[in-house]
C-alpha cells in the first residue's frame, strides 16, 4: 500500500481528496492545524468520514512550524505529497499579505526542503491558481502564458511557489508537478466563496451583493473533477510540470446566479456593488495540456454540480 501525505487535508478541496485515495487503498497521513480562516468545525466535519477510515491518520500541525513540518516529511516517508494547505482567499491576502508569504511560501519551501532529502524522493504536487493569470484580456489561459504580473498578494504567493519548486526540481531532481485550480465548486464548499456566500444570502432572501455588473465570468470547476485532475497528477508526476485544472467554459457571475437561484427555488435579489481591487475580469483555462498528458477530462456540467452543492447545502 503507498502512502500519500496530504496537507490541508480538512480543507475543501484536500478533504475530497481525501476520501477518494481512502477508497483506492491508499493510505493517508492527513495534516492541518484547521485555521480559522473559516470555521474549524466545518472542517472537522470534512473529515468525518475519513476519521472512521483505518487507513487515514490525522496529524494536527502548524506547518509553519517548520521544524516540526520537516520532521514530519522525514518520518513519514511518503511515496506522494500533496500539498494543498494554504492561506486561500484573494481578498483577504490585501489586508494580511504577510501571513499570505509566511503561509503559502515559507510552508511550502519546508516541504520541499524536505521532501528533497528523503532517498527515495517523494513525488510533490502542489496546488498553485488560477489568479496567477492576473486581469487579462486574452483568453482561454495557457500554462506557457507569462504570468509575470499578478494582482494580488495570494496570487503573487502561488506564483512564488511555482519558482520555488522549480528550483528544488533542478537542485534535486525532485519531481514536482504545480496545478493551477480555477474556481473549485461543489459538496463542502469554502463557505467564503461566492456560490457558498450567496447561496446563504439566497436562502434567507437577502440581497447578494453582486460586484461590478455581472459580466465578471469565471471558469468553475466540480471539485470531483478537480480531485480526479489531482490524482492523475500525483500518478504520474516527474520532473517539473504545470497544469490548468479548469473547466474551460467560463460562466458570467450573473448567470450564476441565475442558475444558483433556480437551483435553489428561490429568486435571488441582487444587490450591485462596485468592482473590488484585487479581483480578475475573467478566468477561463485551457485544459489541452492536461488533458493530453494526464488524461484529465472534466465533465460534470455547471447544473449538475450545482444540484450536488445544493444537496449537501441542504442536508446540513
Ligand atoms: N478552492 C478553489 O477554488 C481554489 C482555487 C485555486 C487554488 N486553490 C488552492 O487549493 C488549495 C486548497 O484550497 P481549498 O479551497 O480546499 O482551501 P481550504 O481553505 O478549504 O483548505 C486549506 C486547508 O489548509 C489548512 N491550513 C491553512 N494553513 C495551514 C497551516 N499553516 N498548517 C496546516 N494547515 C493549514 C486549512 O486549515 C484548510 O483546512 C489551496 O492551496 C488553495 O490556495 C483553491
């Protein structure tokens, strides 16, 4: 049986992970130290599941104790990591862009530190982002585009580490694979994000508030296909490679809303807002490269993923 260290493993999209390596047969060492960037609880409800699984430890651990983070790689011994622990969120990394490098950077740099020493090297998938794209007008984004000019710390973070593991690939030899996740939607969504945000709103029939004017289109993607993307990408990584993990069919913020509302049953109210610093007009991935060299095929339709997320919403 390998074994797979995952970080972040309460979050979103780690805990999906998660539950899909369990069922393979893998066994998985689990690390957070559930932040509060948003409820803990919500995310030791993630891991209920997991919880139960003889084949899953938890280890409860501030990764930017970077003593006790390398120790951890090093005891472990992992055939993967996946390291998807992070400080999310474009807007919040504006008001705290030090705890965005401390989190994001730092942490990261520790893995690969130590991961480089194990003998054999572990495989090491990260999770870097859409937002290194930046506002840009042309479109669908190409992993070979320049992103050299990001517009927020978060974003400016993720690309940091792409550099960064870069370097311990070519120091090393370690074989690293960086996947950029555009818009991850679906069961356990990150409450912050706007579907979770103004699904609440909705529910309650209070007014979202709805920033610009609704063309702002972003490219949503199921967590399921996400997951799939990631696992593909921790089969088969070696040497130095990016990915788009998108869907590659950006949907307007008004039609999303529009589709959330007749998901839900409810007409929702719209509040408008003016546009917010740090937030891209669009992000719409192409996703030739991983499909060619991953076999990653996204194929949960926008309504159908959302009829899932409104499921679990309504089951809490
Ligand atoms: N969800 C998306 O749409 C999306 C898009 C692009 C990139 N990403 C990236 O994917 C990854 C997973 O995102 P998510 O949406 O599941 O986020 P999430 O916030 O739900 O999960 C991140 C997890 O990391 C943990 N964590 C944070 N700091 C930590 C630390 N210092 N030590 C240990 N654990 C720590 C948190 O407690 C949380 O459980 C992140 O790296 C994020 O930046 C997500």
């Amino acid at each position: 049986m390998s074994r797979m260290l995952v970080t972040g493993a309460a979050g979103f999209i780690g805990s999906h992970l998660v539950d899909r390596m369990l069922d393979e047969g893998v066994e998985v060492v689990g690390v957070d130290n559930f932040d509060s960037f948003y409820a803990p609880r919500i995310k030791r409800r993630n891991l209920e599941r997991a919880r139960s699984h003889p084949g899953f430890r938890l280890v409860e651990l501030d990764l930017c104790d970077f003593d006790a983070a390398t120790r951890l790689v090093l005891e472990t011994r992992p055939a993967a990591i996946v390291h998807l622990a992070a400080r999310a969120g474009v807007r919040p990394s504006i008001e705290h862009p030090l705890r965005y490098t401390e989190v994001n950077v730092s942490a990261t740099t520790t893995l690969l530190d130590a991961a480089r020493r194990l003998d054999p090297m572990p495989r090491f998938v990260f999770a870097s982002s859409s937002s290194v794209y930046g506002d840009r007008p042309d479109a669908p984004f190409r992993e070979d585009d320049r992103v050299d000019h990001p517009i927020s710390p978060y974003a400016a973070t993720k690309k940091a580490c792409e550099l960064i593991a870069h370097t311990f690939h070519h120091l090393y030899g370690l074989p690293v694979t960086g996947l950029r996740f555009f818009t991850a939607y679906g069961p356990r969504n990150r409450p912050d994000l706007a579907i979770a945000k103004f699904a609440n709103l909705i529910e309650q029939g209070r007014p979202i508030p709805m920033f610009g004017d609704g063309t702002t289109r972003r490219d949503y993607t199921y967590v399921g296909d996400i997951v799939d993307g990631v696992v593909r990408a921790a089969e088969r990584c070696k040497g130095y490679h990016i990915y788009n993990l998108g869907h590659s069919e950006p949907i307007e913020l008004r039609e999303m809303i529009a589709v959330l509302g007749r998901a839900l049953g409810k007409e929702p109210v719209i509040d408008r807002q003016p546009e917010q610093p740090g937030d891209v007009r669009q992000t719409f991935a192409d996703i030739s490269r991983a499909r060619g060299e991953l076999g990653y095929d996204p194929s949960t339709p926008f309504e159908v993923g959302l009829d899932r997320f409104v499921s679990w919403f309504r089951s809490r």
